[in-house]
C-alpha cells in the first residue's frame, strides 16, 4: 500500500466498493511484507501475481480508499489489497469471457 501517487488524491470511498464480500478476485501482482505482515520478513513474497482468493472484509485507509482483506487459498494469507491490485473473476464483462474462451472454464473450476 505504500505506492500512494498523484493519480490516488481521487476520493474512492465516495463511490460503493469494486468488490464484495465473499467475491472471488485474483491478484494482479506480486505484493510483498511491507513490515505489516507479522510472521515474515519485509521483502518476503505474501502473494503471487495470477494467486486466487476471496474478499473476506472491506475496510478503508486515509478516509479516502477501500481496502480489500483478501484471504488467498494456496498460500493461506490474508492480505488487504487496493482495488487496482485486483481483478475480480466472478463478474467478468462478456466480452472478455468470450476471449477467455475455453480458459474460463479453466478458471472457474477453480473453486
């Protein structure tokens, strides 16, 4: 969360949440122990890009963002994510499922 630039002064909790409880979302990049993380070293990958996982709480930061507590399934982390860093998989637009083609049903046995 530490990559607040000029393009974040938009005041995201004045609209609804991206995403919902529950929602399965998948990670866009790699996110690292930024020190928050109790267990693991700074530096110390929590989250994969391309991981899996769920919206398990929506939370704010500065009065300004949502934060998404996300509990990812193979590396068993639950991690607070910013709407940029994520993707959802269970509300796709059509036409991205009609490029996803066959890997959509890849994707959406995972379960």
């Amino acid at each position: 969360m530490a990559d607040i630039s000029r393009d974040d002064d938009v005041l995201e909790i004045s609209l609804p949440p991206r995403f919902s409880m529950g929602e399965r979302v998948i990670s866009r990049s790699v996110v690292r122990n930024d020190g928050t993380y109790n267990g693991k070293d700074i530096g110390d990958v929590l989250v994969n890009k391309g991981e899996i996982g769920y919206v398990r709480s929506i939370g704010t930061f500065l009065q300004m963002f949502y934060i998404y507590a996300v509990e990812f399934v193979d590396s068993g982390h639950q991690v607070g994510m910013r709407a940029k860093e994520l993707c959802t998989l269970d509300h796709l637009p059509e036409e991205v499922l009609a490029q996803l083609g066959e890997r959509f049903t890849q994707l959406n046995d995972i379960r």
